[in-house]
C-alpha cells in the first residue's frame, strides 16, 4: 500500500505537471495544480482518521485507491481547467488517505520492534514506488503519448484496488 502510495504520490508531483504543460496548459497552472493536489491531503486527514476508526479499514484503503485510479484516468478526458483541478484535489485526498490506511494498518499489527521494523520496510517501499511512478509515467507520456501519463498510472492504480479487493475475499474471516 506504501508502494502504491508513492508510485500516484510522484507520479502527480513530477510528472502531470510536465503534461500539463505539454497539453497547452500555462507553467502557472501546473504549478497550481501540485498546490491543489497537496490541500486537499492536509484538510481530509480528520476525516480519513474518523473513517478508520468507525468502518472497516481495508475498506477505506480500496474506495481511496478506486478514487485515486479513477482521478488520475479521468485527467485526460476533463475538458475545463477547473474541472481538471478538482479532480486533482480528490486525487490528492484519496492519495494521501492511502499512506494513512497503511500506517493504521501497521499499528494495528505490531509493536515494538516490528513496529519499528515494519517503519523501516515503509521507507522502503516508498523509495520503490516512487521511483517506478516517475518512471512509468513519464516513460509512457514519452513513448507513447502525453494522456499515457495519467493513464497509465491510474490503470496500475486500479489494478491495486482489484489486488486489495481480491485479498479481501481470500483473507475475509469464515462467516
């Protein structure tokens, strides 16, 4: 989930604003747009917390990666800037919940020094999904076509969302 986190995380800080502005948008407006990609992050983590605590935490973690996954596919199809911005901000709220999910989740599951260790795996992860994000993204908007970019990435992000679903079925506890 951290490696996902990090893959749609630098994948909409490095690389959509380099299609932006290949897609005719100002330098101005792609810069706003990590502005109101990074908002929405700091005002819905009340929220997310209170999802957490009162519904079922996988849950949360596959509506935020659908969200997400379908945020970034969208961006090429969204004819108005405004439009193109406030999918960005539920890009960015759905995101951020994502890195949350999976901290709650590790707390859930170990203390001590498998907390401390399962920190450590986190950063991990991170660098990871952050280095393929970049990469991916921008490899595709190169190779094949600007749209790619976004695309792509909400493509392996829905991918995931199938992933967790599916792990749900099969680790769901017999009813």
């Amino acid at each position: 989930m951290v490696s996902a986190f990090a893959f749609a995380d630098v994948a909409a800080i490095s690389e959509l604003p380099v299609y932006f502005v290949r897609m005719g948008h100002s330098a101005t407006f792609a810069a706003l747009s990590v502005t109101v990609l990074s908002l929405p992050s700091a005002i819905v983590q009340p929220l997310i917390g209170w999802l957490l605590d009162r519904t079922s935490r996988h849950s949360v973690a596959i509506c935020s990666a659908f969200i997400a996954g379908v945020s970034f596919v969208a961006i090429p199809f969204v004819p108005s800037e405004l439009g193109v911005l406030s999918a960005f901000a539920l890009m960015g709220a759905a995101i951020s919940a994502l890195y949350t999910c999976a901290v709650t989740m590790l707390g859930d599951r170990f203390t001590g020094g498998a907390l401390v260790g399962g920190s450590a795996a986190f950063t991990l992860a991170y660098a990871s999904g952050s280095a393929v994000g970049s990469s991916v993204t921008g490899s595709a908007m190169e190779l094949v076509a600007p749209a790619a970019g976004p695309i792509i990435a909400g493509i392996v992000l829905l991918a995931f969302t199938c992933v967790m679903i599916g792990n749900a079925l099969i680790c769901a506890p017999p009813s």
